[in-house]
C-alpha cells in the first residue's frame, strides 16, 4: 500500500498551517508528520472532483489536495462514499485511489478485482462484483479488507440456492442502503434486485439492444434509473424500473426528435425530494450517423410526477449547490463527458480544473 499526503491548506485565526507526511512503500524508509490533532472539519464549502488525471479537494476556490492518477476509463462511477469521509475512485487497471476529506490523506490499495466497476455501500464502503458475490472494502480501515457482503448463489444467506451463474453471471450496477441493482443473464440484458435479506429477483429485461452502463437507485429506494448507451444517430431514453413490481417507464425529455438527431444522455441522479436530473444534449449527424454538429448544448433536465422540465439552460453537465448561494459548475467541452469545473459566487466564475468527470460535495453525502 502507498501513502502519501500531498498538502493541504488549513486556515485558523489568520494564519496558514502546513501539513505534510509521506510515507515509502518497501519499508526501507519511511517519515510521516501529521498534526491529528488539527483534524481540518468538512463543511459545505468542499468540493471533491475527479478528472481524468486527479482526484482534487476544493476548499473556496483553492485546490488543496491533488491526488494524481489515470482516471481516464472511468466512466460515470461515484466519487465520494456515502458518509462524505473519502474520495475514491479506480486508478488504471487495479489501484485504488483514496482521499481522506477531512485531512488530505491520500492512499493508493490494490483492487481485488482488476476494471472492477466500483459503487458506494454504507457509510465508508465501496462495493463491486466478484465470482458472483457482492464484495466490500472499508475504507475507514487502515489496512481493509475485502469482505463478502452477499452471496448471489444464495437467496437469503441460508444455503437456499438461485442457481444466479447459469443466467451468464451478475453484475453489479447499484446499490443503496443494502439494495442492490444487478444485470446478469446473456450479454446482461436482464435486471435483477437483491436486498440483504430477502432473495433475488428478476426485474425483466433491459429495454435497450445494449448493455447499461450505470444506474442510480432512488433516494427511498423504491425506483431506480438508468440509461442505455446510443448507436449511432440514436435517441437516448432513461427507464425507471420500480424495484417492488418491476414495472418501467422509458421517457426522454424531449421523445419527437428527427432521424438526423442525436440525443445524449451525459449522466443522471436523483435529488433527496425524489426528483430525477439529467445532463442531457443534442447533435445534427452527417450521413454516416457520427454527431458532429452540436445543436444544443448538455443542460440539466429534471423529471417528476411524470413531466420533464429544462431546470438549468446549458452548457452544463453538473450543478453541486454551495453555501451562500455558491455553486460549483461543470462545463462541459463540446458534446462531451468532462469539462471545466467553475466555482460560480454572485455570477462571477473562478475556474478550478479541466478534464473534470464528476464532483460531488460531502454535504450532500448520506447520513443514515
């Protein structure tokens, strides 16, 4: 394990106090100077980005910590677990990058599970699938360990079994407070839910000709939502799939586009009132289907009691609300992913960083 802390600003009474530690995998040296004492509190002017070289911590407008690593096949993961303690986030192949919020601290863990698509479990966790088990690391634990969160050849923990490898393998997409959203069967065309202690059930198909690429479960973890990749001059639609019934409702904020138009959906999420947002975008396509002209750039979306609405014009991928009316904005470059990321304070713009995936901030992290 690797573990250093880069820096990291800390304000009291007018004056700057600055903490560093580095310590050498191998054994061979090692040093480590930390004040614990001076635990820096998280408030809710912290942003926590991820781009595609670094992982950052934002106080105000200044980027305290940088943790730099290879993001770049990251796609549409969370970056920043459900207690709000830690930013992380896959490094290449199968390294683990971690951030202490609250002091910078910054490790580097092997991933049990090379390309693992990691998502948030309760508290400090992360979770992913493994030889058809749902698997944790604390990452609260100074030295975690992978441990078995449920058994996916087993319907309730009991020995009763589902017999889940023959549908192809399962995948995990989602997970929120011990629900777990899941794709398995051919090409993982089929969606499944398992809560810890109740057995796993079918959802019915995928309603797309190609696997998804993510999923959000709702806030009261009734509903969840996803979206299917696009070929392309495709539409892009989000299904929301009630996980009591199975029942799904495919919409798109705007369903009457023309066959040369292309529609994005960038990313999706739910807000604590049950709302669904969404980045999305539209582009004009040439002949061979490649969108190439943008018609109208990403803005968010929102969806509730069955009506779209454009809640915030565009170019934006993500909006993450700050206290005394700051925001933190994502911009997006083009018809793209990733953008600039903006702390915006009475319509004055501070630029922060490039290449931005995502940010989240830790007052918008769960507290159950």
């Amino acid at each position: 394990m690797r573990i250093g802390v880069p820096y990291r600003r800390r304000r009291a009474a007018g004056a700057a106090v600055l903490v560093s530690a580095v310590l050498m995998a191998g054994g061979a040296c090692a040093h480590q100077s930390e004040d614990t004492s001076r635990r820096a509190e998280v408030s809710g002017d912290v942003v926590v980005y991820r781009s595609k070289t670094e992982l950052g911590i934002v106080h105000g407008t200044t980027v305290d910590v940088h943790a730099p690593a290879d993001f770049s096949l990251v796609v549409d993961e969370p970056v920043l677990t459900s207690d709000g303690r830690y930013a992380f986030s896959r490094a290449g192949k199968s390294d683990l990058t971690v951030v202490d919020v609250h002091d910078g601290r910054t490790r580097t863990l092997p991933l049990p599970k090379p390309w693992a698509r990691l998502v948030t479990g309760e508290n400090s966790e992360v979770l992913w699938s493994q030889d058809e088990q749902i698997m944790a690391l604390d990452l609260s634990q100074a030295d975690p360990q992978p441990r078995i969160v449920r058994d996916m050849n087993t319907s309730d923990g009991q020995g009763n079994p589902t017999d889940n490898a023959s549908l192809g393998g399962m995948r995990l997409v989602a997970a929120r407070n011990n629900v777990f959203l899941l794709t398995g069967g051919e090409q993982h065309g089929q969606l499944f839910v398992s809560r810890q202690d109740q057995p796993i059930r079918s959802l019915g198909a995928i309603d797309s000709g190609l696997p998804i690429n993510t999923a959000w479960i709702s806030p009261d973890r009734t509903n969840a939502a996803y979206s299917a990749p696009v070929r392309n001059c495709g539409h892009a639609t989000v299904t929301i799939v009630n996980l009591q019934t199975g029942n799904k409702t495919t919409t798109a904020p705007q369903p009457d586009l023309d066959v040369q138009t292309r529609s994005n959906i960038f990313r999706l999420g739910w807000q604590p009132d049950g709302t669904l947002d969404v980045a999305y975008g539209t582009s004009r396509c040439t002949s061979t289907g490649s969108g190439l002209q943008s018609l109208e750039a990403p803005s968010i979306w929102s969806y509730t009691a069955g009506q779209w609405t454009q809640s915030q014009p565009g170019p934006v991928l993500q909006i993450v609300k700050l206290p005394a009316g700051r925001t933190a904005d994502l911009v997006p470059a083009g018809q793209s992913n990733s953008g600039a990321l903006y702390i915006v304070d009475q319509g004055q713009r501070t630029h922060i960083a490039d290449n931005v995936q995502t940010i989240a901030t830790p007052a918008g992290a769960e507290t159950d």
